[in-house]
C-alpha cells in the first residue's frame, strides 16, 4: 500500500512537471526531484528511466550531488513567480490574496536562490 502511495506521488509530480515545462507558473524542477525520490520509494525502473531522461536527469543529478539548482532554471523561476504576481495584480485579485501569494513566493525565491548554482 505504501509503495502504491509513493508511485501514485511520483506520477502526479511528474505530470506536474511536465505541465510546468509548458506553464510558465509551474515550478519544473521541485516536482521532477520529488517525482525521482518517490519513484526511488516505488518504482526503482521509473527512477532510473527519470535519471538516464536527457532533460530531467541533469536537474536530479545536480541536486543529489551538488544541492544545487542551474542559474538558468533559478532566473526562470523568480521569472515565472514576478510574471504570475504582476498577472494577479492586473487582474486586482484582492488584497489578502496578494499578501498571501507575496508571501510564499519570497519563501520559494529565498529557498531558490539559496541553493548553489
């Protein structure tokens, strides 16, 4: 049952992923990392096939290794979060959804540029 819960996890944050190649306010890379480690809990094929795949093995492999997160994919998602922000605020969402969105992506941004490149 465990291990059904862990694929069913892996298979969601990939789908997830692969929207956000796409979706520019869908982080790729956070559910690419969280798809390898429940796969690893569910799937060692699945985990090795996202390891060996040329456009999610390098982000895996450098955050097992490093920690780290590209310089390219850290512009791109403080991009994507100063783009979906400035989309709220044109579309005048209200006030304590704009608090509550600036809040969590200052966390998102802090933890992203925190990370080694």
């Amino acid at each position: 049952m465990l291990r059904s819960f862990w694929f069913l996890v892996g298979t969601l944050s990939l789908f997830l992923g692969l929207i956000g190649i796409v979706l520019p306010v869908l982080p790729t890379t956070p559910f690419v990392i969280l798809a390898a480690f429940a796969f690893g809990k569910s799937s060692p094929r699945l985990q090795a096939w996202l390891e060996r795949n040329h456009v999610f093995g390098p982000i895996i492999e450098d955050w097992r290794e490093k920690g780290a997160i590209a310089t390219r994919y850290k512009i791109m998602a403080i991009s994507m979060m100063a783009a979906a922000l400035l989309l709220s605020i044109v579309m005048d969402v209200g006030p304590v959804i704009l608090v509550v969105q600036l809040a969590c992506m200052i966390a998102a941004a802090c933890f992203i540029l925190t990370r080694p490149s």
